[in-house]
C-alpha cells in the first residue's frame, strides 16, 4: 500500500490495479453496477447510477459512467482511502497521475494466464501510438489518457460527490473535485462581459481543456478501397446504410426487419438519445446490397419476420449483431488500407455529402442527423486538416508557376509628334 502522506505521494510509476469490475446485469432497473475487489456492489455507485437512470439518460449512460467511477474508486482502494474522505489533494493526485501516466495495458482475454515469452510481441507496421496514420492523418490510440476522457471523468466525479451532498450522506463529506469561479468576466463593463455575459464560467479546477475536434470524411477513393475490403453483403449493406442515412452505428443496429421499407427508400432506427422511432431516407444501392444480404441469410436459416432484428450474425448460433462485432469489422476493412477511420466517421462522411448539396436545406440534415440545434453544423463549415492542405499546396503551385514564367517586357515611353507640335506652336501638315 501507498504511502499515507498526501502531500509527498509520487504517483509517477503508479499503475492502476484491476480491482473490481464494472458488471453488466442485464436488468433494466439497474444495468450496470460497480463491484468492490470482494465481488459486492458499491452502494454509494449505485444510488448515483439508478439517479442517472431516474433523469431518463441513454442506456449507454451508466456504462460511461460506471467505467470513470471505478477508475476513481480503484485509485481510493490501492491508498486505503474511504471515499467520503477523499480529499482535494486526492482528487489533485488522480487527475495528475491520469496526465502523465500511461494507460494500463488490458491484456486480451485469450492471452490471460500465459507467460510473457508466450505472447506474441506487436505488429512493427503499425504507426506508433499518438503520431498521425500516414493513410487517413487522424492520430492513433495514443498511451495517455485524451484530454477528453479526463475531462469526462472529471465531471462525473464532480457530479458524484455533489449528488452525495445533496442527500447529506455524511456531515464530513465534501467535494474533492472543486468548481473555480471566475468573477472576472460577471462584472459589468469588462472586456468579455458583452459577449460572454450568457456563457457559463463554472467549470471544474483539475478539468483539462478539450480541444475541439474537426470531423473528416472519408475521400470517395478510399471508401471506394474499403468497401471492396469487406467480406460479405452484410458488411457491404451496413456501410451503405451508414453512408446514406448519417446514422450512428449503434442506431443502424436497432432497425427491425420491418422498418426497412424499400418502397419508400427509408428505415427506422432508435435515436440513441431521445429513445425515439425515426425514418431516415437512404438511396437504392443499400437496399441492393441488404437484398442480396437477406437472401443469403434466410437460406442459412436466420430467424425472418418483421418484428426481428434486421441484422445478424454470420455464423451458428444466430445472435443479433451487436455494436463491438460490428466494429470489429470495420477494423478489419480498416487494417488492409493501413487506416484508422471509425464507424463515426462514416457518419461525418453522410453530413459532408449532403451539406455539399446546395439544394438541400441544412435544418433537414439536422433532422436527420438527429441533432437537436441547428448550431451543431456549424463545425462542418470550418475547413478540414485536407482543405487547408490543398488549398495551401494549391498557392505554393500558383506560385510557383508565376516565378517561372518569363518577365513582360515594357517598350521605352515615346511623345506623340502632333502632341509635340501643338506644344511648341508648330504647324501640323
């Protein structure tokens, strides 16, 4: 165990244990629960996570959440720590060790056991963690935590400790993830008061800055390349669907086979959000590709009726296609480009190509989006990493081109010889 003196601890060489483990339950009054090292459920975790579930969150919510509080948790155990007296220089410690230390290293289920000389070391082709993929420019999975996912954790635990003050869970209990007030930008007649009088400056003391990201497309070559990666007609109909309705790929795999319906060149998802039903328009190629995919299908004996899942797995036993499959196959896609791109992106992609047409309105892509404001395009209008390239190689080549083009002569001035006679009083013939 760590050294009790809190303002001495040296976290740098620190790894964090596997100690406990977020369950899933299947039970949907309480889908996930945090378990302690002994295997028993963490009671202050689980009255925050059912209060999260009580303010009609996502399904996907207590699973988030849950992860960034047994990484909390986790840390409170190795010290010894109680966490209703985990202290500001606790929380300090934490977010610092999640800055500079590297992430622990998961090791897969099928090599667990085996001894270290046994597991094949990584791939050498494979970018190194952090630098850009030389075939798509996005950084890879680097070894620290994203600024994002401290940023995330962050505000859970912050929201944890003030849920807990809220019910009065102990007169000892406090805060260790404090909010810094700015009182600068409140005062009237300040230099950021007029713009930044509505925004709200309450934010948490050890949250990072997220940079924002710029969504990218997939170039219509590349997508070319990877849809003739993919190995059977399944894959194929889901990246059409994907590409033509912009809708996240969690939300693809909830469609039942009775809301596609090709007459109307539309299928129904769930809104991951709003829990809602919602047609989204799609083109006749997907549906192409989702026949031919059905047809296989339906020969080797998965379930068929409207009310079943439109997507499945391609082997015995028949199992609904979940999110983690259908990621792995796009990764899979991914690997013999030597690119990185996500299922998201495919989405990004949807949102450029109906923006670039000028006749269709930009509130019908926010519908179908599912975005709830408008505002929330407004990052598709910022130029990409590849605009600002082109168009910066672009002006280098104008430049160059002009440099090597030969100067233009300019004739000696010359006076007219009648301007010249009329100024000296002469006779004109």
């Amino acid at each position: 165990m760590l050294d009790e003196q809190r303002p001495g601890r040296d976290l740098r060489d620190f790894v964090l244990p596997e100690l406990g483990r977020l369950l899933e339950t299947g039970d949907p009054w309480e889908p996930y629960r945090v378990l302690d090292p002994v295997g028993s459920p963490v009671e202050p975790a689980a009255l925050y996570l059912k209060e999260l579930m009580a303010r009609d969150r996502s399904p996907l919510t207590p699973r988030s959440y849950g992860m960034d509080l047994l990484r909390w948790f986790r840390f409170l155990w190795v010290l010894g720590i109680e966490w209703d007296r985990a202290t500001r220089e606790d929380a300090r410690d934490f977010m610092l060790w999640m800055k500079v230390a590297n992430k622990p290293v998961r090791v897969h289920w099928r090599r667990r056991g085996k001894a270290p000389s046994e597991i094949p070391p990584p791939r050498s082709d494979r970018p190194v963690p952090g630098t850009p993929n030389p075939v798509t420019g996005k950084p890879t999975v680097g070894t620290k935590y994203s600024p994002r996912t401290r940023a995330h954790c962050e505000t859970v635990l912050r929201q944890f400790y003030d849920f807990h003050l809220d019910g009065n869970v102990g007169a000892l209990l406090v805060n260790p993830f404090p909010i810094v007030r700015d009182r600068r930008s409140a005062r009237p007649g300040s230099q950021s008061h007029g713009e930044k009088k509505h925004r709200n400056r309450r934010t948490g003391l050890y949250r990072p800055t997220v940079p924002q990201q710029i969504p990218r497309r997939i170039p219509d070559e590349k997508y070319t390349e990877v849809f003739a990666g993919l190995r059977s007609h399944r894959d194929r109909a889901l990246l059409a669907f994907w590409v033509a309705t912009g809708a996240r790929a969690e939300e693809l795999l909830t469609v039942r086979q009775g809301g596609a319906v090709v007459g109307e060149q539309t299928i129904g998802v769930i809104r991951k959000g709003s829990r809602e039903y919602q047609e989204l328009p799609t083109n006749p190629d997907a549906f192409v590709w989702l026949r031919l995919y059905q047809e296989d299908a339906w020969r080797k004996g998965v379930p068929r009726g409207r009310h079943h899942p439109l997507w499945w797995t391609l082997r015995r036993p028949w199992r609904p296609l979940e999110y983690d499959a259908a990621r792995m196959m796009f990764n899979r896609a991914n690997e013999l480009l030597g690119a990185n791109w996500t299922l998201h992106d495919l989405r990004h992609t949807a949102t450029f190509l109906m923006l670039d047409d000028p006749n269709m309105p930009p509130v019908y892509v926010q519908k179908i989006l599912g975005h709830k404001c408008l505002s929330t395009l407004d990052i598709y209008n910022r130029p990409t990493r590849d605009d600002v390239i082109t168009a910066g190689l672009a002006h280098h080549a104008r430049q160059d081109q002009r440099r090597k083009q030969p100067p233009v002569s300019v004739d000696e001035p010359s006076y007219n010889p009648d301007s010249l006679s009329i100024l000296f009083g002469r006779d004109v013939p």
